[in-house]
C-alpha cells in the first residue's frame, strides 16, 4: 500500500507528545492507520534568520520530519493571517478579522518553505493528505515544484457563506488554489455546500465532500474508566464533597463562547437557587494563541467574569466556578469527563468539537450525565440527543442545564446511549480511512 503523507502545521512531536491540546493533533493520532506514515509539520521551533531549517526526522510510527521556521515570518503566517485573518472570518465572525497584505504575503512564503522542504521527501507513489487552514495553498505550491503526488486536503474548521469569506481580500486566489486537490474534505453537510459555493463563485472545481472527524472512542472510554482510580480523579472527586460536577474543556479561544457560557451558569444559580450549593462548574481552557490581541482580551475578560461570578454567588464554604487555564494530561481529563454528570460544549462556531465527543465516550453506561451542546458545533448534526442551546443566550444555557440537573435516569440512558453509537461509529480511524478511501476512488460515494 502506498505510503501516506500527512502535513499539518501542528504536529503532536512539537510539544507534550502525549498531550496535545487541540481537535487537529487529537484526531489524527488516534487515525494513524496501520500503512506506513510521514507525519510533516512545524516543529513549534523558530530560527532567527530568514529560511526554515532542514527536516528533521524522527523515524517511528509514524515517522515525524519537522522544520523549524523562521521567527517573522511565522509569527505573520501563524498570528497574523492564518489566527488574525482566516480564523475569525472562518469562524463567520468578520468583525474580528483583520487583514494586511505583509501578512498574506507571509502566509504563501510560508506554505512554500513547507513546500520547498516537503518535496524531496516525496516519493513517486506517496499519497499526500494537507490538513487545515494554514495551509490551503501547500498543494498548489508543491505542484509548483513539480509534485505530482494525489492531493488531499480537510478543513478542520467551518466555512462560512459565501459572501461571508467574500470579504477577504484575494479571496479569489486563496479559492482557486483548492483547485490543485483531487479531494477538499470539510466537517458538515452545510460546509460543503458553503465552501462549493465559494469555489464556483469564482469559477474554480474541485471535489468538496463532509467527513464528519471523531474520536477513538474504545480508547478514551478506557482511559476515563481506568482514570477513576488515578490520584487527579479522586482528588476531585474528594474536593467535590458530593456536589454534581458541570465541566467544560476548551481551548482559551473566542470562538467557544467561554464569557456566554459563565453567564449561563451563573443565570442557572440565579433563576433555579436550588442548584446553589450543589453544583460545581469546572472550566479547564488552556491558553492559546496568547500573543493574538482578541486571544489576550477574552483572557482578561474571563478573568473579571470568573472574579465577579465568584463574588456574586460563593458562601463561605462553595466556590461555585473554578476556572484553570493550564493544560491536563490527557488521562486526568478523562477521570474529569467520567465524574462530570454534564458536559457544557456552547463554542459560538465550531468545526466539529472533539471534547463533546470524549464527554460521551467517558460516562459510566448505568448512570450517564447530559451534554448542553451548541447548535452551531459541527457535532450537533450528529450528536442530536444532547440539549441543544444557542450558545449565545445564556438564559437558554441556563434552562438547558437546570433539564439537565434534573433530568431522569431512563432518559438519561436513552440519550447517552443513542449518541453512544454514533460516537462509536464515527471514529477517528473510520474517518480517516473513508476520506483516503475516496481520494484514491474520487467515483466512490462518502460512506
Ligand atoms: P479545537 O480543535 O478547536 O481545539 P476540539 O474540541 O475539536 O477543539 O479539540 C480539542 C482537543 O484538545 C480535545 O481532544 C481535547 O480533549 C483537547 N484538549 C482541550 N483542552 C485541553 C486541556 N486543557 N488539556 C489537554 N487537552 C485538552
Ligand atoms: O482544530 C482546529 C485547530 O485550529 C487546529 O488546526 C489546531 O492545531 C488546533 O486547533 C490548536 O490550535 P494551534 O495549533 O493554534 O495551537
């Protein structure tokens, strides 16, 4: 079988190999098929002079080459266009991106010196997966240097109308530059559609088809089980002192809808003050993208929401909110998921949401907890048993999670266990093998 080539800006090899914090790293780790594989993508190591390093291979299963980058040119590629630019405007949120031609210009210089280092690694035979919107045009580029390799590229991330992703300037070309793929894989049904769209608008084709991304289920559900027993779970579980357990794990990002969500719960323990007192909300967001100014505004302003809600609303012996924005090991999060009896995933925007999948494969089977999912997450086209909220209302999420509170067992179970099945269906592995199953047999139908 041919060898698969996988490049992504972020590779797991760059920081805690364990424990990467972020849907992208996740989900292909737990897909890495059992042909053989080059993993490529940035070290998280910057050079002071202009040009990237040389690959550097780490041989194994998979096997990582990793390049360093040089420190501008990244910081306008990484900060600037692709989480400045792309990103908010990918998350349909025009008004927070911000756009400078030094900064595209980087974006291509950088996609080229992956390129550029890529290429002579390529075998004749090799098949070339390219992940996410940092590098859009690294198929365009490496054709540029004479690859000739079958192409495929997944956003991980939504795409918005049309119009929307209209406003950016040079979006035309950034479009086009699809064009060089034998298959564009998206998140949902209605990212297909958008992005098709977009792509016709300017008179480009390419293949666009969903491909919904999940988790390793067998394996989470493991890690939650035998994670009840590590000292992290059982030191919650004893700070708890018998109070239900509402969680959230994100990313510290503005898509996730973080400030709506604290509003939320706190308009739980105003509307509904039974709950005071018998609940603990446990928010873990790990910063991320700190240098990016909208990244380092919401920090201040969750700071001031979690200060004020504490204020408001603890006694003297109940801190109603504690919010933690380290990184856990992954086995800690997952005791965390299995002693949560409600999940709180309301990202204003999402592509899909790894973490409402892992919710799910973490709950014990004989008393399940309740997810309150956005409506707006790419998981809710799936996950359709959870409590669906506009994550903007906080007085939506605030009724969503007192019927969550108090909901019944039997009903519990039957939500838990439908969703259950589709988390176990749709898993990494499987995701992974149809989207390469298609792009070696473009005429095949998406399973
Ligand atoms: P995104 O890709 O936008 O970050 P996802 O929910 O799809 O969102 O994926 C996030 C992944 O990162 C999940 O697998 C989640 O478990 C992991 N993760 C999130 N927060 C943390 C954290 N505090 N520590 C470790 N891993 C985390
Ligand atoms: O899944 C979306 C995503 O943006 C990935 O592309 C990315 O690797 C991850 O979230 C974490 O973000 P970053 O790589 O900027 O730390």
């Amino acid at each position: 079988m041919a060898r698969l080539v996988i490049v992504s800006n972020r590779v797991p090899a760059a920081r805690e190999r364990s424990q990467p914090a972020g849907g992208l790293t996740v989900a292909l780790k737990d897909a890495i098929l059992r042909r053989e594989t080059l993993w490529f993508g940035w070290s998280g190591h910057l050079t002071s002079g202009q040009t990237a390093s040389e690959p550097s291979i780490r041989p194994g299963h998979p096997t990582f080459a990793t390049i360093d980058l040089p420190q501008e040119a990244f910081r306008s590629f990484y900060e600037g266009f692709s989480n400045s630019t792309l990103w908010p405007l990918l998350h349909w949120r025009p008004g927070l991106a911000e756009f400078r031609r030094d900064e595209l210009d980087a974006y291509y210089a950088v996609n080229d010196m992956f390129a550029a280092a890529l290429a002579p690694l390529l075998r004749a035979d090799d098949v070339v997966w390219i992940h996410d919107y940092h590098l859009i045009p690294l198929g365009a580029a490496l054709q540029a240097r004479g690859a000739a390799q079958r192409l495929g590229f997944f956003l991980h991330v939504p795409f918005p109308p049309a119009p929307l992703f209209d406003t950016l300037p040079q979006a035309g070309q950034l479009l086009k530059a699809l064009g060089a793929y034998d298959l564009v894989g998206v998140q949902t049904r209605a990212d297909a559609t958008y992005l098709q769209t977009a792509v016709r608008s300017v008179g480009g084709s390419v293949p666009v088809a969903p491909f919904p991304v999940g988790i390793g289920a067998n394996a989470f559900e493991k890690l939650a089980r035998q994670a009840q027993a590590i000292k992290d779970t059982e030191r919650l579980h004893a700070s708890l002192a018998g109070r239900t357990l509402i969680l959230g794990v994100d990313r510290l990002d503005y898509s996730k809808g973080l400030p709506e969500r604290f509003r939320g719960y706190a308009q739980l323990l105003r509307r509904f003050p039974a709950h005071r007192n018998h609940v603990t909300f446990i928010q873990v967001a790990p910063v991320s993208r700190g240098n990016v100014a909208h990244y380092r505004a919401l920090r201040r302003e969750l700071d001031e929401l979690t200060g004020r809600i504490n204020g408001d609303l603890a006694e003297f012996n109940w801190t109603p909110l504690r919010y933690i924005t380290r990184s856990l090991p992954r086995a800690t999060l997952a005791g965390f998921h299995r002693l949560a009896r409600v999940a709180l995933v309301t990202p204003l925007r999402d592509g899909m949401n790894l973490v409402a999948k892992e919710f799910i494969a973490a709950q014990p089977p004989d008393d399940p907890g309740i997810e309150v999912l956005s409506r707006f997450a790419g998981a809710a086209e799936e996950l359709t048993d959870a409590l669906l909220v506009n994550p903007s209302d906080p007085d939506e999420i605030a009724g969503a999670l007192d019927a969550a509170l108090s909901m019944p067992l039997e009903e519990r179970k039957r939500r838990w266990e439908n969703m259950m099945q589709v988390v176990r269906r749709h898993s990494a592995r499987a995701w992974a093998e149809s989207f390469l199953e298609r792009l070696a047999d473009p005429g095949r139908q998406a399973a």
